[in-house]
C-alpha cells in the first residue's frame, strides 16, 4: 500500500496538479536586454568559431548567477562520459560550470546555454518552479527541433525565438521551421505549447501517442525506431514508454547526444509501469549501444553533488547540485538494475535513484 507521502509525490512529480509560482519572464536584475528573461552561456570548450555571438544578438549575455562560471571557462566537453577518442564527434559541445541554481531569486526565468554552434540547451529556473526543467533546441539545415516548452507560464516562446533569429543571421538564413516536440506528456515539459500553436513556419508535433505515431511514422509503438532528418542532423526518436506512456528519447547522430527526459537523469526516476519501463530501457541500450554516444542528457536534476543523496522533493534550491550529464554508462547500469529487480523497489545509485511508484 502506498503512503500517503507517495501519492503526493506520484502526482507532483507528474507535475500533474501542481500550480507553482509563476513567473513570465521578466527580469528583475536588470541584466537581461531583451526582456525575456533569458541568459546565454556559451560553450567553454566547443569546436565553434562564433560561439559566444548569439549572446551579443538575440539575447543577454549577463547574469552569471552568484558570480560562478557558467560562461566561457567553465567546464566543457571533457566531461565524464566520452566513449570518442581524439577528432571524435565528442569534442564538440561544451557544458557550464554549474546551472542557476534557484538560491538568489530572481534569476534569469531561462537560462540559456549554447552547448555547439547548433545545440542550446534551456533551464528554466528553479525560481519559476522546482521541477526546474531543462529544454534543449537542436538545429539543423532546414529544420530547428525543440524538445520541451517548460511549465507555470513562463514565456519560453520568447526565448527560442530569440536564439532562433541570432542563429538564422549568422548562417545569412532567412528562416527556418520550428518543429516542437515533448519528451513525453507530463504537465512541467508540455505547459509552454500553446504558445507556439500558430506562430509562422511552426509545427506543434504534440504529446499523445497518435500525434507522434503519426508525424515521425511511427507504426509500431513500443518496437519502432524513427528517424527524423533536421537537414544535416539525423534524430532518431526512440518511444520509450514507462515513466509515462508518450515518452519518447531522441538521438542526435551528428553531436552523439542521447536526450532521455524523465527516463533517466540524475534524480528520482519515477516509474509509472515498471515492465514497460524496463523494456524501453533495453530498447534504447540496444539501440544506441553500437553508435557513439557522447552525452547523456534528461531534464531534470535532482541529485546533489554528493554520490547517492538527492535534494528533497519540492526543493526550489539546490546549491551544490551535481551535473546534468550523464553517460551511456549511466544508462547501461540503470538497464541492469532494473533488469535485476524481481520486483519494482527503489534503490539509490549514485547518480540516480530507480522510484517506481
Ligand atoms: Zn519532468
């Protein structure tokens, strides 16, 4: 039997009722020149030559929080989790020393990173809401992929505009269209959607199975890999049902990145149907265990930088908080854990904690 504990933490962290503080982009510090409350931080180590322009363009590149070192500096693609050697894919992108962290609100309502020349990756801020979820906007030729649009009303359209419009005039393009696409259906990753319905040039893909089933030509849920061309950039969107039924994985061939959302990250990983869930962990091993995966990366963080211990649930701050990278090592040990499990239980690993609810 489930405590009552559980139930609530079951439905906060499906962020399916919960109403947070909201905060719709304005910011407060003074920092920001664009008025949508967004930051960048540019690689620290990318391969590109016009990495910090976007910060001078479309959106601020103020706002270090708590003068740490998110911008140039900070950590970059020596990360924890290559499987490349040397002139491999896994060289290029680069990570911030650490993420806004929600302990001197305000901060930017989205922080903004750019990871390449034609990856960003988002956080909205802790200050807008504790789930605190991490965005990501992959580019390629003809098409700008985002996964996710954030929660509580916070103006996320704004800010990939922004970054869109920089990005298209320092390729001399003059548009490009945006595909919009959810992780999976849970409220903290979908919330921002509508405001994207309608804009020009801009498909909302949607988070239901048949929506995504038909766009990607998906036929087969639960066996089907797809493959999405972004022109130049090759995803492959891998439905991994389990933390909820929508759930799909995107792996990027050309960066080596593997974007998990709720399936795996460092934090509670919650686990709706646990069977299903642990299928669709052996799917994605299977499927990305053969290609160079650089980089593991979900849409949260909820581990501290100590081994094995997490925040608390609901926490709106997190200093000290462990990085949002994880490798295909990460997702090997999470597919032989549960894997191992006779039955669903909760078991703390260092850089995760398997919740099945
Ligand atoms: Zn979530």
């Amino acid at each position: 039997m489930r405590s009552v504990w559980m139930v609530v933490v079951s439905c906060a962290a499906l962020a399916c009722g919960a109403e947070g503080e909201t905060n719709t982009g304005t910011d407060s510090s003074g920092s920001s020149s664009d008025g949508t409350g967004a930051m960048v931080t540019a690689a620290a180590s990318t391969s590109s030559t016009s990495s910090t322009s976007t910060s001078s363009t479309a959106v601020s590149s103020s706002g270090q929080p708590n003068g740490s070192s998110t911008g140039p500096g900070s950590t970059g693609a020596a990360g924890s989790s290559s499987s490349g050697g040397s002139n491999s894919i896994c060289e290029v992108g680069g990570l911030p020393a650490r993420w806004q962290d929600g302990t001197r609100c305000p901060e930017e309502t989205v922080q903004v990173h750019r990871y390449s020349d034609d990856t960003f990756i988002l956080r909205q801020s802790l200050c807008t809401g504790f789930e605190a979820p991490f965005l990501y906007l992959l580019f390629g030729e003809d098409r700008v992929l985002l996964e996710d649009t954030g929660y509580n009303g916070v103006d996320v359209a704004s800010v990939v505009s922004g970054i869109i419009d920089a990005r298209l005039a320092e390729r001399g393009q003059e548009s490009i269209e945006l595909v919009v696409v959810n992780s999976h259906g849970h409220g903290d990753h979908v919330g921002g959607n509508a405001q994207f319905q309608g804009l020009p040039n801009t498909t909302v893909v949607g988070f239901d199975v048949p929506s995504i089933s038909s766009f990607f030509g998906i036929d087969n849920w639960r066996e089907e890999v797809a493959e999405y061309d972004l022109g130049g950039r090759v995803l492959d969107v891998i439905p991994i049902p389990g933390h909820q039924s929508a759930h799909v994985a995107l792996f990027d061939r050309a960066e080596g990145l593997l974007l998990t959302g709720d399936t795996l990250y460092p934090g509670r990983l919650y686990i709706q149907d646990f069977p299903t869930y642990v299928a669709s962990v052996e799917r994605m091993v299977a499927h990305v265990e053969s290609q160079e995966v650089c980089r593991v990366f979900g849409t949260h963080i909820e581990m501290t930088d100590q081994p094995g211990v997490d925040f608390d649930f609901g926490a709106d701050e997190h200093p000290g908080e462990r990085a949002l990278e994880l490798g295909l090592e990460h997702l090997v040990e999470l597919r032989d854990a549960v894997v191992a499990m006779d039955e669903p239980v909760q078991e703390v690993h260092d850089d995760f904690i398997i919740f099945p609810l």
